[in-house]
C-alpha cells in the first residue's frame, strides 16, 4: 500500500455564538467545531449520561480491528473512536476538517497518525484502506451521498465501511422522550457546560432532521456499498450500519466482454 497523501488544514473563522444551518456549509460546520474542540469529548460523555462509551465499544465491535488493518476514520475529530482500534493493532489514520481537533487530538494521542481532510474530497488514493468509518460525523455533512461515495473510492474492493450515528427510537414512548430531551434538554447542557451553547443548538437540530434506521441504509446502499446492514443501540437511540466496498467482477465474466 502507498502512503496516502494529507493536506494542511485550512484555518477556520471562529465567531462564538454563530452556529450553522443545516446546509451544513462545511467552514461554518469546521469553525463550530473548532470552537468546542477542547471540550467536546468530556461534554460527549456528559450529554449522553457515559453511553457514548458503549456505542464506541459496539462500533470497534463491528469494525473488528486487527493487526495489519488499514483504517480511515473521517471526521475522528480529537481521535477518540480511532484509538480503541489502534490498541486492537490496526494502522489507523483520523481525519478530520476542523483545524483544533486535530490539534487537541495530536496533543491527547500522539502515537496516532491525524490528517486534515474533507469527507467530501478525501485527499487519499484510490482503493487505499481496508476498513472506512465514521461516528457521529455524518449528519454533519453538507451531502452524505456524496462523502459515502468518496468513501467507497477510497475503500480497496470487497472492503468495509462502519457508520456510528444517531437514529430514531424504535418504542413510540422512547422516540417521544428522545425528542423532548434533544429539544429541550440537550441545549441546556449546552448552555450550563459549553462556551457554544449555539453549538449544541445546532447538534440537537441535526439529530432531529436525520433520516431514521432504513432510510440511511437505503442511503447507503445507493452511494457505492452493498450489503447493508444495520444494529439498532440503546433502543434504536444510536444505529450502527455495516456495509462492504463491491468488489471486481469475476475473471471469466471480465475476459468474455473482451471476446
């Protein structure tokens, strides 16, 4: 394998207070996140009361890292979903396009390998990583068919993509909770716990408008992977979706369209 290409991240305008729509204009989206980044991974487990640890553990879970496993984990933020892989042995590359995520991860981990990228125009080679994922960043995204299919580029055939993200509860009475607590609870955490509050505003809005379990992975399956598959977490709270890079046609079925 060759080493993939990194570029340096670009500087993003940090105005406190100003959160982005959700066209999720990706400087507005790097700059609220640069904005939070020396918090980010402790208001994570506050906000969501330590679960966000077992949805990692499942995420390594259905990653399955192993020694010699080439990992790209996009928008990784600080790395904290890339590290549990690299102690598995794996090789692990976190991107991310906020500028001091990178650097407050580069700082907590530094044997980790950080690399400034764009889900949308990843900076890597053709079919260079064994394994793709994501947690948690794909809502965030300005146009998720598009990042899935840059990811299934830079996927080598026949390899696996991981998606960690919020869902929609599967009970009627936990959907109606969920909701109220994103609604009202979660940008009150914000205000109490961050220097953003309008961040967590704008965390809160994504988490409503994203597409339940079955439609993200028709989503998926539409955008360069097939065999989609999907587990549902703390009642459908969190999903994670599993899928597979198609691989190349079988030898005899090339060579007869070459007769």
């Amino acid at each position: 394998m060759t080493a993939p290409t990194t570029v340096a991240a670009p500087q993003t305008a940090a105005r406190p207070g100003v959160r982005p729509g959700l066209d999720k204009q990706p400087d507005a989206v790097a700059a609220m996140f640069d904005r939070v980044a020396p918090r980010y991974d402790l208001l994570n487990v506050l906000m969501t009361g330590g679960y966000v640890g077992r949805w990692r553990r499942a995420t390594t879970s259905a990653i399955d890292p192993r020694p010699g496993q080439w990992i790209l984990d996009v928008a990784a933020g600080t790395g904290a979903s890339s590290v549990p892989l690299a102690r598995a042995g794996a090789r692990v590359l976190a991107s991310d396009p906020a500028p001091r995520m990178l650097e407050v991860g580069r700082r907590r981990h530094p044997s980790l390998d950080f690399a400034a990228a764009d889900a949308l125009e990843l900076p890597f080679e053709d079919e260079t990583f064994d394994t793709v994922t994501i947690s948690f960043g794909l809502r965030n995204i300005a146009d998720p068919p598009r990042a899935l299919r840059e990811m299934a580029r830079v996927c080598r055939p026949g390899g696996r993509l991981v998606v960690c993200e919020f869902s929609t509860p599967t009970s009627p009475l936990l959907r109606a909770g969920h909701r109220r607590f994103v609604r009202t609870i979660l940008p009150l955490l914000g205000r109490l716990a961050s220097s953003d509050p309008a961040a967590y505003h704008y965390l809160a809005d994504t988490v409503l408008d994203w597409p339940d379990q079955r439609e993200l992975a028709a989503l998926i399956g539409h955008n360069g992977w097939r065999n989609v598959e999907h587990r549902d977490l703390s009642g459908g709270i969190v999903a994670v979706h599993r899928a597979t890079r198609p691989g190349p046609r079988p030898l005899a079925t090339r060579t007869e369209n070459h007769r």
